[in-house]
C-alpha cells in the first residue's frame, strides 16, 4: 500500500513540477546556505584548532597554580625536575602512542632594550622560550588536512641559545627596522628629551649585559638586544638575544612584546646558575580526539606520584577559541532558524495549495476504503519528497560552490592571525553536522506537510465530494 | 467480498433521517425513511434534485453518517464501527461509480483498477489477473497504460465501473453515472452495467434522472422531500 501512496505523491510533485520546484528552491536555498556556512565554521574550527595545537600543543603541564596565579610571576611556577616528569611521561604506555612532540617551554617577562642604536628603546616583553626542533615538529601537524602552515622560526636552530625572534612591533619599538631590512617599517623620529631620561637605564642595563652575557660580544652588529628580567632569586639578570628575524603576531598587543628564544637562554635568563626548570611540558597529540583520555591519564600519572602538577588544554589557555565558536554556533543557528521558518512556510504553502486542488480526490479515495492516516500520509511524502530533492539539489551546489573556492586559491587573514592562510570551506568537515543538517531541512519539510495533510485527513468525505 | 445470503437484503434503513445545519437553518435531506434491497438486483433511486437521492446513496455508501435511525449494509450496523473500520469495509464490500467518474489523474487506468485491490491488500499476481481481466471485460485492455486525461469521458467511466467492480463488492453504488455522457455513450455505460451486474451478481443502486437507466431498473425507489413516495419492482 505504500508503495502506491508514494507513487501517487511522486506524480503529483512532478505534475506540479512548477510549484514543487519553487518549493524545493526554497529548501535547496536553505541547504545550500547552512551548508557553506557549516562548510566556513568548520573551516575557522579547524583552522583555529590546528593554529593553536601547532602552538601551544594540545595539553600543557604546569605546576599546580600556575594557571590562575603564574602570569604574574611565571618563574616562580617552575617545574622540579622536569627532564624526569617529561620521561615518566613519555615512557607511559598510555601515553606514549598518543603523544606526537613531547617538549619544555618556559614563559618570561621583563624588558628588552636596544641601546646599541643610536635612538635607543626599552619596552617589556613577553617570552617563550622553546626548543627550535620541537616547535618545527609541532608546526608541522595538521590532522585535518586545512594546508595551513605558519612559517617555522628561521635563523632559530638547537645548537645556537644566542638567536631568537621577536614581534614585528617590537622590532618597531627598538629600532630594528633597519638592520632587519623589514619593509614599511620607519625608523623612529629622535626623542631628545626621552633620550635624557632613560639614558641611565641604558647604561645599567649595557652594564649588565656586558657583565653576564659575553656571547652577546660575538653576536652580529645591528640585530642585537638585551633582555632583562628577575632570576628566581630576585636578582636582575640579562642576555643578549641575537635577532634572527621577526614574526608577525595577530594582535598588537603582543606584536608589541613577543620574544621567542631558545630554552637554554630563557632558562640562563631566569634562572641564572640556579637549577634550570621549565614553566611548561608542552604535548601535542596525534590525534585531537586523545585528548580527554591523554588529560585523565595524566592526572591520574601525576596523582599517583604525588607531583602537585596541572593539566590545561588549549581551549582553556586561549579563551578566544571558545568566544569565536560560540559567536559562531549562535550565528549559524540564527541562520538556521531564519532557513527553517523559511523552508516551513514555503512547504506549508505549496502543500495547501496541493490538498485544495486536490479535495475531490481525497474524497474519492476515502470512499473507496482509504483510511484517513493513509491520506495524511501520502502528503507528508509529498513533504518529504520536496525536501529532499531540495536538500540533495541543495547540497550538491553546496560542494560544488566549496569545490570552486577552495580551488580558486583565495587567501585571507582570518581575526587573530597575522599570516594570510587560504581561505577553504569544508562542507563535509563535520559529516554528522552536514548530515544533521540535510535529515534537519527534510524533517522540517515533512512537518510543514503535517498541517495541510491533517486537513486533507480530517475532510468529511460527502464535503470532499461535492468539492468542485 | 463474502456473497450475501440469497434472501436478506442488502441494505436495510429503518426510520433513517438526516438533517444539516446550513447556518441558522436545520435542513431535513431525509425524513423518517424506511427501505430495503434485495441482493443482486439493478436499483434506481429517482426523484427531483434536492429530494434527497444523493444523501440516501451517501448513508448506503458508508460515507455519512445519519441523524436518527438504522442503516445496514452487507448486514452490518454501520453505526457500531468506527472510522478506519468503516473505511475498511467501504474497501471490501462498496464500489462507487460518480457522475465526475473521480478517477486519480496521475494513475493510469490500469493502476486506478487496481488501487481497490491494494487497499484489501491483495497479492500482486490475483491484482494483476483481476485488473486485467476487469479492463478486458470493460473494453479498455488496449488502453490500460493511458492516463485519465488520455481517455474520453466514456472511456473514464467505463474505468470508472472496473474499479468499482474489481473487488467483486456486494454493491456498487453510482451517482447520476451517465450525467456527463452523450446519449449514446451513456447508452453504452448502461449496458455494460447491466452486463457485468447480471455476471457479477453484485447489487447496483443508482441515484439518477436518466429515464435510459430507469428502463433498466429491477427496482425504482422514488424518494421526495426526504421521504420514500413508492417503491416499485420491475413487472410489478
């Protein structure tokens, strides 16, 4: 009997093929715009995911506290024995095959200056001092194939402490412009006042520099800065820090203050002939989905031996991410809901016009012996036939608009970034979301079916007949 | 689809009446009306228009309800069964033949035939042996895959009255069947109407004012205002 009443709907939609076709433009248009929308928030998802796990990793360890208190004074929260906790870590056999670079980092602040120019500057930094090999390694992950790859740290390399990196702003601030040869950066107008003022500081710090850094001596003229901080101790410390390159950070903030160097020189920096530590054991996974289970097992590693150690995940360590994705989901489910009303009204609308027309038929039908839910039943397949040929039509033109643009190599700097990356719509990046979406637009199709097939059934069979 | 006994009627109304509500006004289409029909027989209902013909084949047919009073059809109260019972046993036991001839136009006529015998879920090889013997009997075997904006107006009622008779119903019930036909081609529909009555043995009750169909009729119930004004049998 079923098979009838689809036939019987498949005819009509084709016999109505105008309006079933406006019909269906409806629910394709609606596909159609969900689905690139999911296509670019699945891309800015994975895209912000893959950036910020080739950073930052997937997990870091701190030492308990650091997260909510360590920012004010990072080399206080540094981790015992770090070397045997990244080998109790490595060895486990738990962790071992989820665990793609396992590596230290140590954050710091304090204060760069460039008294070698002749416009001499001071600004305070912030610091990661990481192992150049590791960082290449952790660049290098793209689990979702987005083809987004931030250029690795040139003129940074294991064997040499003395070279690092530096925000472009930074490199602004202290007069780097020229001996880095970086395009559309002036040199500073001369601040004779200024000049009076910080003199002294200057001093103090080239001091200091000469004193505890004697590489910096043989570092290259011109790329050269010094980077003063407090040692664990409270005593002031300095390096010098050749400046290899710079590296554009996303917001000026940073841009302004970020310093990347070697483990070795932020550790001598902090911790001067002290025992060095790390403020973080960096892990980046093979796979984003080990992430809770790589996250258990480490606390549960850590409760066992007593370590006073904490877990975070990148989504905890950069609160942007979280804000872009709700921002995000709200806006698609607002376009949802205004695709959904849409696609109701338009179905509501043709399948009325479809029981009006065809009254006398369903009188007819019923006198023959058909029950009143086959009646309601063969609209809702009509519903649900326009919505799916509206969806798969839909769809279709959702990947093959994806498909042009993802080929058509177009670049942008998405919000926080500073490189430009290409721009890709991922349609079926999240196959159950993009499923979710199609099962969606045809259940909302059926139930717009609902009202008028209800209307259709509950006719009184001598009113249907009589119909004209 | 069960042949009813030879002697009790087929349909039975005892003290029936109907009234609707049009606005404020209560309209009375039938009043107090008593009949029965035997099995196999060739019934015409007649009477002027707004007599209350149509309302009378609407309660025999199962697709109304009345106000007061007792319609039995095949033997069965049709008051005790509800909704999706009553339109099963439209399904098994009542074809209906109409004056528009009704048939669903994105079926072809083959399929309109068969429909009925889907609805009493029929095995697909009986479905198709009876669909086509039933186009073969009513002359349109050679247009069985035509849609129904294919055929002519007698070639539709003719399909009309296999799909009424494929399920072999103990009645067949038709409103004014030859109304839109031309005297000839109505001329025909009766005859054939008659021919696969007398093979079928099914009872056939027109509402009509055909005099070509009433030269036909077994029985004629002559029905005014509502109530039956004579009751007379063929040779009577």
């Amino acid at each position: 009997m079923i098979g009838v009443l689809v036939k019987i709907a498949w005819r009509n939609i084709v016999r109505n093929r105008r309006r079933s076709l406006m019909t269906a433009s409806a629910v394709a248009a609606g596909a159609l715009a969900m689905l690139l929308f999911l296509g670019y928030t699945t891309y800015i998802f994975l895209g912000m995911e893959t950036g910020n796990v080739q950073h930052l990793g997937h997990l870091r360890v701190f030492r308990a506290g650091y997260f909510l208190y360590g920012a004010g004074n990072p080399t206080a929260y540094g981790i015992d024995g770090y070397r045997e906790v990244m080998r109790e870590i490595g060895d486990d056999p738990v962790l071992k095959p989820m665990i793609r670079v396992l590596t230290p980092a140590q954050s710091l602040m304090g204060i760069a200056a460039n008294y070698r120019s002749d416009n001499a500057a001071s600004r305070t930094f912030f610091g990661e001092g990481i192992i150049p090999s590791d960082r290449a390694r952790m660049l290098g992950w793209d689990q979702y194939h987005t083809g987004i790859f931030h250029p690795l740290d040139p003129g940074m390399s294991d064997a040499d402490e003395s070279s690092g990196l530096v925000g472009t702003g930074l490199a602004r601030i202290l007069n780097l412009c020229a001996p880095l040869k970086l395009p559309d950066c002036p040199p500073a107008p001369a601040a004779a006042p200024a000049e009076e003022h910080r003199g002294p500081v200057n001093a103090d710090i080239a001091e200091l520099a000469g004193r505890d850094a004697p590489q910096a001596e043989q570092a290259p003229e011109g790329a050269q800065i010094d980077l003063l901080a407090a040692t664990v101790g409270g005593a002031p410390n300095v390096v010098s820090l050749h400046v290899a390159s710079t590296q554009p950070q996303g917001a000026k903030e940073l841009d302004d203050a970020y310093v990347l160097m070697h483990l070795g020189l932020a550790q001598q920096l902090v911790y001067g002939r002290e025992e060095h530590k790390v403020t973080a054991i960096v892990l980046q996974l093979r796979d984003s989905r080990y992430m809770s289970a790589a996250r258990a097992r480490l606390n549960a590693l850590f409760r066992e031996r007593h370590l006073g150690l904490e877990v975070r995940d990148f989504g905890e360590l950069v609160p942007f991410y979280g804000q872009v994705i709700r921002l995000f989901s709200s806006i698609f489910l607002f376009i949802a809901l205004v695709m959904g009303m849409i696609v109701l009204f338009a179905v509501v609308n043709t399948m009325t016009m479809n029981v009006m027309e065809r009254i006398n038929e369903i009188g007819t039908s019923r006198a023959m012996g058909v029950r009143r839910s086959r009646i309601r039943a063969q609209f809702l397949i009509e519903g649900t036939f326009i919505g799916l040929i509206g969806t798969v039509v839909g769809a279709a033109l959702a990947i093959g608009i994806a498909t042009l643009v993802n080929r058509s190599g177009i670049t942008w700097i998405p919000p926080g970034n500073a490189i430009p990356i290409p721009l890709h719509l991922d349609v079926l990046g999240r196959p159950l979301r993009a499923a979710s979406i199609c099962v969606g637009l045809v259940l909302v199709a059926t139930a717009a079916a609902l009202l008028p097939a209800n209307r259709a059934a509950r006719l009184s069979v001598v009113d249907a007949l009589r119909h004209i | 689809m069960t042949q009813p006994a030879a002697t009790s009627p087929v349909v039975r109304l005892a003290h029936v009446s109907r009234t609707y509500q049009s606005g404020a006004l209560e309209v009375r289409a039938l009043d107090d009306l008593s009949l029965e029909i035997p099995p196999d027989r060739f019934s015409v209902v007649i009477g002027a228009s707004g007599s209350g013909k149509t309302t009378l084949l609407n309660l025999i047919g199962c697709i109304d309800a009345p106000s007061k009073g007792v319609v039995d059809v095949c033997r069965q109260n049709i008051a005790e069964l509800d909704d999706d019972a009553v339109a099963d046993f439209r399904a098994r036991n009542i074809g209906f033949i109409f004056q528009t001839f009704s048939l669903i136009p994105v079926l072809s006529a083959y399929e309109n035939v068969e429909y009925p015998l889907l609805l009493v879920g029929m095995p697909a090889a009986e479905r198709r042996r009876r669909t086509t013997a039933m186009l073969e009997a009513v002359g349109l075997a050679a247009q069985a895959q035509r849609q129904p904006n294919e055929l002519s107006g007698g070639q539709k009622q003719r399909v009309a009255i296999a799909r009424a008779l494929v399920k072999q119903p103990q009645l067949v019930l038709a409103d004014e069947p030859t109304a839109n036909l031309d005297s000839a081609t109505g001329a025909a529909i009766i005859a054939l109407m008659r021919r696969v009555q007398a093979d079928s043995h099914t009872t056939f009750i027109f509402a009509t004012h055909d005099p070509q169909l009433m030269s036909h009729a077994d029985e004629i119930f002559a029905i005014r205002d509502g109530a039956l004004l004579e009751h007379r049998r063929s040779g009577a």
